[in-house]
DNA sequence: CGCATTGTTGACAAAGTTCAATTTGCGTGG
DNA sequence: CCACGCAAATTGAACTTTGTCAACAATGCG
C-alpha cells in the first residue's frame, strides 16, 4: 500500500454502525469527515413539517460530511441514517483538513464527490418537478433495487415497507400502496410485508422512460 | 492590491455579456470557470419535456462553470443565461486550474461556493416538496425582489413576466395570473406589463412563513 | 393468543392544470 | 395619429392527479 495511503488510514477511527442508527443530524455542527466501508445508510432532510424528505443512498465507498472540510464549518444540511449495521472509518475536522491539504489529490477527489451529489440533487429536482407519481415510484424502486437488493432465483429482493418507498419517492403511502398493488397485479412484483420483489424490473424501467 | 489577486486577474479574460445571452448550455464540456463581476444571471436546467427549471440567480461575485476545476471536467449540468447585460471573468480550464493549485485558498473559496449552491438546491427541493404554490410564488417574487428589484419610492420594481415569474415558482401560468391578481386586489403589488411592482413585501412574506 | 405494525380499499376533497375564449397593452408602420 | 397585429395576461369551467380519512384486514412477533 502506497505510504500517503497509509498516512490517511492511519488518521482515521473505525467506527462500527448498528441497523437504523443516525450517523448525523441536520443541524449539528459539521466535525468529522466520514467513509462509509461496508453496509448502507441513507441521506436525507426533515420538512418543516416534520417528514423525511429521501435524498439519495449512501453505499461502500461513499464520503459523507463533507462540509467538515470548508474553513467556516457551517452546521450540517442533511441527516445521514444507517439502514443496516457496517461500519465507517471518521476523521476530526483537524486532521481531515491537515490530510487534504497535504494531498492535493485528495481534495480534488472530495470535490468531485461534492458535485456529484449536486448532481444527484439536480436530478432529484428535474424528477419531481416533471415525473408523475408514478414514474417516481418506479424510479425509486429500480434504483433501490440495485443499491439494497439482493438477488434470488426469481427476481431481485429488497427490504422496503411501502413507507419507506413511498417517503423516497415523496408520494403518499396509499398512493404508494395502490401503485405497488397494481404493479403485482400485472406480474411486475410481488409484495409480502416489508418486503418487495422485483420479477421483472425491464417493465418497471419502461414506466419512467 | 495583494500580487496574488493580482496575478488572479491577470490570468483571467474579461468579456462582455449581453441582455438575455446564454453563457453557457446544460450538456456542454465544462472549459471555463466564469467570475460574473457586473449584470444578473439565471442559472436553470431544461427538464425533459422542454420546461425551464429555474434554480437559482447569479449575481456580481458569484462564480459559476464550478466543473471546471476538476479533473475530469464532465458535461455541465446546467445552463447559465444572463437576465440583463453585464460582463464576466473567464478563465480557461488549464489557467484556473493551475491557479487553484497555487493558491489553496481559491479552491478552499470554490469549494464553499459549491457547498453553497448545494445548500440552495436542497432548500429549493423542500420548498417544492412542502409548500403550496402560492407559498412558493410568494417566495420567488421576494427572493426576486432582492436581487433584481429597484427601488421605487412607492415600493420595489421587478422586471419579470408572469411567465417568468411562473417557471421560477414550478407553476403555471395561469395559476402565476390568478395568485398575483388577488395579491393585487389585496394592495400587496401591482402588476404591469412585465412588471411587478411590490408595495407590501412583508405582507408577501408572511404568505410563505 | 393478543397486539402492534403494516398494508388495503373506497369515498371524498383539495390543489393545480388544461384549454378555449377573450381582453389588454404596446410598439410599428402606414 | 391611428389601426394593426402580436405578445402578455385573464377568466371560467371541466378535468386530473394525488392526498386525506376512516374503516378494516393481514402479518408476524413475543
């Protein structure tokens, strides 16, 4: 492993991740630089009125925290919650700073992962601003399925309540309800409790174009 | 003047911008970093269908074409199009890159920036999310008010067309007309031809809490 | 078995959109 | 200076989509 490699893991402390657990809150201030190495969570923002608004999933490999590293830490815009149990390695707001200002190179790689979640962002906005319900849905679904999913004989299977689903695609539950139901009944899915299984995902695609 | 502020503007061309110019276009290879020294911008993606996505506004000190400074300069993700004649600051990919190298605290600057308009993205995505057309035509028309309004002595003047004014809010235009009358008939604006003029802005802002 | 969580279904309401028909405002050229 | 023509704005009415609410069913855990 090259030494710089080294000099940047070794500043780090593994931090184990249990199933639900809220790795931060919008609104704290911004003190640690994160890399997810194994298991899933989720980023995401409260309304006003309280209901979580689903931004994007985070996966192995992923940084989140990012404005830890800005020279005025401004307080956390999002909430990042495990979905299951992995584990993170954390750096403090000194020494990730002291660590990209050594290594150029690592900066560069933030900033890039910065833009890429505004381009997620930007996505988000084009799809709710002109997809239908529907298409949403679907959307969701697919993308989940390739992040969350796991494969089995007859389809891929993810661990989704119809709440869930129905937050990350901002539809209302009876709304997400109706759909998926209607989705099993054309032979798209199949539905047990907190559970879906996607049977052909090349139809659901279809729905959003 | 500091040399290295300097040796910044030296490096960089100065262009001039005209009314309604588009500075840049969604898809294009990002090659530029742009400065917007005097004028007013538009920054906002085409969805799908053709519908104009408004994002946000640009104003003197606002720095846009962010993509450039990476590595690899992927497509741009929006399009920048200027509202009223002005001019700009350029530089070219290898120069601004070569100058954030040198100079940490221009990257650390255009990292915040980024961070910024990612604060501002995620703001707009609640905002459709969460608020009523009218909270949020109501929020445009102030915001817009700060940033392209002059002042009048009966109130602040904005030059935007119900459409315009429509697009920004993600609202049709007919609904944009209907809000705005009763707003009028309720003293808080008047309307004119491509032009609003706010009387009671507090009265506005109340609206949308 | 009992209970909490999750999901379902129908009737209804609300918010916005669409469309077509008009009207208003404004610059241009005769 | 007026009439023409175009873009902007208005208005009402029907319509769509989606959310709301209430009642109920199913699932699975301890």
């Amino acid at each position: 492993m090259p030494p710089e490699i080294e000099a940047v893991l070794a500043a780090a402390t593994r931090r184990s991740i249990s199933a639900n657990q809220v790795i931060y809150r919008e609104g704290d201030p911004a003190t640690h630089l994160f890399l997810l190495v194994t298991g899933r969570a989720a980023r995401y923002k409260l309304t006003p009125e309280g209901r979580k608004l689903f931004l994007r999933w985070l996966g192995p490999g992923d940084v989140f925290g990012f404005m830890t590293l800005q020279t005025d830490a401004p307080p956390l815009l999002t909430t990042v919650q495990a979905v299951r149990e992995g584990y993170v390695l954390v750096w403090d707001r000194a020494s990730a700073r002291a660590l990209v200002r050594r290594h150029p190179r690592l900066y560069e790689n933030a900033y890039s992962a910065v833009t890429n979640y505004l381009a997620s962002l930007i996505d988000a906005l084009v799809s709710r601003a002109s997809q239908t319900a529907q298409q949403r849905l679907a959307r969701m679904l697919v993308e989940s399925a390739h992040q969350i999913g796991r494969a089995r004989p007859d389809g891929i299977e993810c661990d989704l309540t119809n709440e869930q689903l129905a937050e990350m695609a901002d539809v209302s539950p009876f709304t997400a309800s109706r759909l998926l139901s209607e989705w099993q009944s054309r032979g798209f899915l199949k539905k047990s409790r907190g559970k879906i299984l996607l049977c052909s995902p090349e139809r659901l695609v279809s729905l959003h174009f």
